[in-house]
C-alpha cells in the first residue's frame, strides 16, 4: 500500500497522455502551436547542424535576415534532459520532444507529492496536490495547446521548494548545492518569465516565521542563486547580451498592466466560451471553480504555515489581475509583456493549497465544523472569482468551445455532488472522501481532456509544388518573402506563421519567430513600410511574428535582397520586375493554424526576382549617421555607391572610386566567406549585424561595422580578395568558460560533501557499536 500513492500519480498521467502512449513515435501537436511555428523547427536546425559540423550553430541565418540563435533561452541549447535529442535522427525528433513534456509531467507530479508528504500531508491527500500541480489545466493549456514546451521546466520547482527548505530547516550544505542545481535546471528549461516569476515565489514561499531562520533563508537562496547562475551562465549571458538589443525588453506599461489584468480578473475559472487565440491561455485562469473553493477553504481548515501560503497564492492572483502595474517599478518585473502569465506559477500553491484541505477533512471524519468552513472557502471563491467570470463570459463574443461545453456540464453535475457532501445528515465520510476525490478529478480534468492529441511530424510540415521548386535553391543566393492569406481570424501561408518551414527547409526569409528579435532590424521593417516612429516593445513590427506589410520606401525593401516571393495568385508581387515561376492550385496550409484557418490554401504563385540586389556587393563611400536622423539620410544616398554607418566615429578607410561585385563563397550558420573582385571601398551583406561577429580581410583583422541600419558593413582595401566572417560572441565563450568551471566545482563540492556525511555516519554507528571504556582513576 506504501507504493500506491505514487503508482496512481503515474497511472493518473499515463492516462492523460495516453494518445502518445498508443501513438509512441508521433508528436504532440495542436493546431496553433508554438512548438510547431517556433520550437521543433529549431530542434531540427541544430540537429542537423549539430550532425553535419559537430558544433552548435550559434547564428540563424534563415529567419529576418539572420539572428541570433545560441543567445535564444526558450531554444533550450544547454538544457540537460534535451541532450538526448541529439542521439536520434530528425524524424523522431517531434516524438522525442513529446515523450520530454510526459518525462516533466510525472517528474512535477512525483516532486509535488513528495513536498506535500514534507509538510505532513498524507499519502492520497498528497495525491490531490501532486494531480493538481501536474495536469493544471492552466499549464496544460499552454503546454499542449499553445505549445509552450519552454514551461516544462517548472516542473522543478516543487524540487526546488523541498531543496530550498532543507537547507534552511537543517543546515544542510548538500541542500543548497541541490537547490542550485535544481534552480539551474528551472532557469535552463523555462522562459526567462516563468523562470523569474518561480525565483521570487520561492523565495517568498519558503520565507521563515522565526527570526532565527531568516540568516539560514538568506543563505541559502543567496548560495542556491550563485550556483545556479554559475551553472547556467553559457545561457544567460548570451540571453541578457540579446535582451539588451530587443526592442521588446521595454515590456508594458502600467495602463497596459492594469487592462490585461481586469480582463483576467472577469476570466478566471474555467476555459472561455469560443476559442478565441493567443486569449484562450494568456489571460484565461483556467482554475477549477471547485479547486479553488478548497484553496480559500485552507486557512480555514488547516493551521500552521497554511495562512502564509495562502497570503502568497493570493498575491500572485492579485498582480496576475492588475497588481503588477503597482509594482512594476520594481527591478525585473517591467520588462514582461504578459503579467497574467503568473498564474501558471499560481497553479502549484492552488493545488498545494487544495491537499491542505483534503487532508484536514479527512483527518476531522468530514465534522460539521470543517463542512461549514469548506462551504465558506467555497462561497468566497464563487464570489472572488466565480461571479467575475460569469459577468466576462457575457462580454465574449459569440461561439461554443467543446471545452467549454464539457466544463459547464461538469460544473453543474459537480455542484449536485458538492451539495451532497455538505448535508449534515448523508454520506459516510468515507463516501464524503470519495465525492470530494471525483469532484477534484472532474473539476481538473474536464476542461483539458480533449487537448493530448498526436501526429506525425511528416504532416506538420507539409510539401507542395512551390516548396519542391525551391527545393534546390542555394541558401547563399536565395531570400524567399511570403505573403500571408485570410484575416486575424484565419490567417495561414505557405512557409507559415512564423515561417517554421524556412528553418526545415532551409530557406532564408525576411521574416520569421524570434521572440528575441534584434531592434535595428526592426527598425528597417518599420522604415521600409514608411512608419518613423520609434518601435517599442508592443509595435507590429516588434512582434514575434511580423504581419503582412505594405512596401512604403522601395530602394530599402531592396536591400532585404529578395529573389522569390510566395502569395496568392490575386496578389501583386513586391516592387520591382518579377516573372512566374509555380502556380499550385491548392497548397496546404503549413501549421500552426488559427481555429478557423483553412488546411488548404487558394490558389498560390512563386515568382523570381528579374535582378534582385546580391546579398554581397561592394559601394565607395560610407557615410556616418547621426543617431534619429536614419530615415532622412535613407531617402537621399544611393545604396549602391554608399553605406550608412550606424557608427558614433569615423572609421579610418578611404573611399574608393567605384563599386565592385562580391560573391558569397561559402555560406554556413555562424561563418561565411566573401570572395571579392579587389574593388576597394566597403563590402556590405544583407546580413543583421549583431555585437560578436569578426572578420578577416585576406588574413587581416578588420572591424565589422553596422551599415545601413541593420546590415554589416567591412573595409576592404585595393585588390583585396577574401573576407571571412565569423560569429564568436564574447558573451556566449565567457559563459561556457564560467559554467565549466562551475560545473567541475559543484560535482567536487557535492562528492566532498557526500564523503564528510558519509564518514560521520560511519564515526557514530562505530560509536554505538563500540562502548566507551571508562579509564579508573589512579589511587
């Protein structure tokens, strides 16, 4: 009986998962996925560039003009548990990542139970906390239907918690050392929100009531942080080098805050009425009615810590619906766009709170006392959260979501069993445990149950006649610009959203997904349209998707170097002399897809640039530009005999007499070589300049600078014949160097640390086996 708890956490999510259990080499995968549009394609980029070269790839070339790609955190480079992705073939990959959400899944459900057990909770009331925290509809919501794999990684943090309080309560120096560990592992696997958001909850969580404590607690956060941070710096410094020159890290402002939070305010139990994406998981709560009755019933019912941890679940309610605008001056907390997202961290001390009540309940043989205090618990969730939804429910627009559908006759049947339970004369408590038990299970997994669903990976990205025409283009000499059909509601294209099949495909494009995404480039996208506005971290042009754009200045949108652009056949290509290469009457659509989106696209054309601008050319003169005056000084120069240097001092080159021809030899992720006709002056790519790339003219040093705006920019002198570039940021190189040496440091400690524990247990049980001799006195 001992083992059985555990057993049914495990058969609870083997059940869950189940489709992939049938299905074991298919992929999970919803239809509007950012696994599909962003995750796997990027798996599959360093796999096979892992497979070809034996390195990392630390640059992007086919996304917006090239990226950074080892700075990006939600990639998941240094996560340990992905290591395994590199010891099978590409195919298998989508299963591979598949069978990693069920691996984070039982390991959240197991570290759960055992937190609870810490706290004297028993064994099936554990099992409630453990349920809840792994199949949260909230967490299953983004991990399944929006495919946020990056949130797999807080499935640590009840880890984290039993690590954390170890070394606070005992001293224990193995515990801090597992604490950052664990907290490395957190940071490494988790979007560096959710990642941030976990940190402070922990922190907060595991505060001390005794003033004794509170050095320990300092301690051992203080120590778990430095080894962590120590542990993941080949990550983070890459990532907060990126951030820096993001124009999204200015985040949203505190009305935006306060917006975002009422919305979820009135959205807090329960899925929404239509399917209305990315709103159905950024600002939907997706708690169960009945799991948060039971969470307000805690500090009711419970005593001890239970009322501490309660004051954290509602702080996290109350800035995930408004709160954060109050703070938002705080360090850290302005630079995310989506404060709702914090009640993913919610979900823990929800179902934390929740075995805390259950526990309580059965121990008082469910007595009048605890029945009254539960219905309270439940009245003040129904009032908080209940009402608000149902006033937001009336204010969506019109539709029926099957999730929905399912939710509301659970509820309604659920109430039938609640009341039921709370009548003084009825069940025996032991059927009271069993209602209540089924009343949890319905209340959690109703809403979701229809969300594991697998594919193939041959279908998600699908092939068609365009795509098998550019099948043999060279990356060197190739830009492809797709045009995206249908409105907000079905929008789809033939690269799609987020063009996950230039990164399967191999097919440089203009556009792309990168959270990440480097601000001067843009910059240009938004000059390029006409619009000299500053772009902040809300603009179109910031998003991770950049939408349908309208060419407003031509001689910029040529410097993108497009050669072949993809649309509707009722859709004009770009400025400039194209001719039709492919028609194909009905393409499929390449997910992921809108609920509304068509699987098969209208008629489709590819058409090829007539002379399109070489990625690689040479002009005589450069020209510094002031900083704001960008726009101005691009409608006056010519770029084929100038370039624009983003540059605060004048670089030591002459100018040459006449342009010259390059030709881009070898074209690789983070190296490329240029092979020049000896013209001197300055050899401009259309390739995004970022801090860490390097050159060498013939041999020669030479500085790399960022030319017209977004681009690179390199002196070349006369009868100069071979540029080499390559990306060696300095910020990723010192950071393998520091989690080295970390690592090396911490598996010593940690050994060490085992030997002394070792030795002292070994020292006692010889003392207790070995009585002391007692020496007579001498007379």
């Amino acid at each position: 009986m001992r083992g059985a708890p555990v057993a049914a956490v495990v058969i609870i999510g083997a059940a869950y998962l189940h489709p992939l259990i049938f299905q074991p080499t298919s992929t999970f995968a919803s239809d509007y996925s950012d696994f599909v549009a962003e995750h796997l394609p990027a798996r599959i980029f360093l796999h096979r560039e892992w497979s070809r070269t034996g390195e990392l790839p630390r640059w992007n070339p086919y996304h917006f003009c090239g990226s950074p790609f080892i700075h990006d955190i939600q990639v998941g480079i240094f996560y340990p548990p992905y290591a395994v992705s590199f010891l099978l073939p590409e195919h298998q990959l989508g299963a591979a990542f598949s069978w990693m959400i069920a691996f984070h899944l039982l390991v959240a459900g197991l570290g759960a139970y055992w937190y609870a057990r810490s706290h004297d909770g028993g064994e099936w009331a554990s099992v409630v906390t453990a349920v809840g925290f792994m199949l949260s509809a909230k967490w299953m919501t983004h991990l399944l239907v929006a495919g946020h794999t990056i949130t797999v990684g807080l499935a640590w943090l009840p880890w984290l918690l039993l690590a954390g309080e170890a070394g606070i309560l005992r001293r224990n120096g193995l515990a801090v050392g597992a604490a950052g560990a664990v907290l490395a592992l957190l940071v490494l696997g988790t979007h560096p929100q959710w990642a941030f958001y976990a940190v402070i909850f922990a922190i907060a969580w595991t505060f001390p009531p005794r003033r004794v404590e509170r050095a320990r607690w300092i301690g051992t956060w203080a120590g778990a942080g430095m080894i962590a941070f120590a542990l993941t710096a080949v990550q983070l410094l890459p990532t907060w080098e990126a951030g820096q020159w993001s124009a999204r890290r200015g985040g949203l402002d505190a009305a935006s805050s306060w917006l975002i939070g009422w919305h979820t305010w009135l959205r807090l139990v329960g899925p929404p009425r239509s399917d209305g994406f990315p709103q159905a998981w950024e600002v939907q709560g997706w708690m169960g009615l009945f799991w948060l009755g039971a969470a307000f019933s805690a500090p009711l019912v419970s005593r001890g810590r239970t009322m501490w941890h309660f004051t954290i679940f509602c702080g996290l309610l109350i800035f995930s619906c408004g709160g954060a605008a109050l703070i938002d001056w705080l360090p850290g907390f302005h630079l995310f766009r989506v404060p709702s997202r914090m009640l993913l961290i919610a979900t823990f001390p929800l179902a934390f709170l929740a075995g805390r009540t259950t526990q309580a309940l059965v121990l008082s043989a469910w007595s009048p006392f605890s029945l009254q205090q539960l219905a309270r618990g439940f009245r003040r969730a129904l009032i908080g959260a209940g009402l608000p939804t149902l006033i937001g429910l009336s204010l969506l627009q019109d539709g029926w979501w099957m999730p929905f559908v399912i939710y509301g006759v659970v509820v309604l049947v659920s109430l039938l069993l609640f009341v039921r339970i709370l009548r003084l004369v009825g069940p025996t408590p032991a059927w009271r445990t069993r209602l209540w038990y089924a009343i949890l299970a319905m209340d959690l997994l109703a809403p979701t149950v229809v969300f594991p669903t697998v594919r193939p990976q041959s279908e998600l990205y699908p092939s068609s006649a365009i795509l098998d025409s550019l099948a043999q283009a060279q990356p060197a000499t190739t830009r492809v610009f797709d045009w995206d059909c249908g409105d907000s509601h079905t929008r789809a294209s033939v690269l799609g959203i987020g063009a996950p099949q230039a990164l399967v495909r191999q097919l440089p494009t203009p556009r792309g997904y990168n959270p990440l995404d480097v601000r001067h480039y843009r910059e240009l996208m938004a000059m390029i349209v006409g619009d000299n506005r500053p772009v902040r971290g809300n603009s179109p042009y910031t998003q991770q998707v950049l939408p349908n754009f309208a060419v407003g200045h031509e001689p910029l949108f040529r410097l993108l170097c497009v050669t072949h652009y993809i649309g509707p056949v009722d859709t004009p290509p770009p400025p400039g002399v194209w001719q039709k290469r492919t028609v194909d009457p009905a393409p499929p659509a390449t997910p992921p897809l809108l609920p509304h989106s068509p699987r098969i696209l209208p008629p489709h054309q590819l058409w090829e640039a007539v002379d399109p601008q070489p990625r690689a050319w040479i002009v005589p003169h450069a020209v510094v530009v002031p900083k704001g005056q960008e726009f101005a000084y691009f409608q006056e120069y010519d770029f084929n005999y100038t370039v624009l240097l983003s540059e605060d001092s004048w670089p030591d080159h002459p100018p040459g007499r006449q342009p010259g021809r390059a030709r881009i030899q070898d074209y690789q992720p983070h190296r490329l070589t240029v092979e020049l006709d000896g013209t001197p002056g300055w050899l401009v790519l259309s390739e995004v300049w970022f801090p860490g790339w390097q050159a060498t003219v013939d041999g020669e040093d030479v500085p790399v600078y960022r030319g017209d705006h977004a681009f690179r920019a390199v002196p070349v002198k006369a009868g100069s014949r071979m540029v080499v570039m390559e990306f060696r940021p300095p910020s990723y190189f010192w950071g393998w160097w520091i989690s080295r040496g970390a690592l090396v440091g911490w598996l010593g400690g940690m050994i060490l640390a085992l030997l002394i524990r070792l030795v002292s247990k070994l020292q006692g049980k010889i003392r207790t086996v070995i009585p002391q001799v007692e020496t007579p006195a001498s007379e």
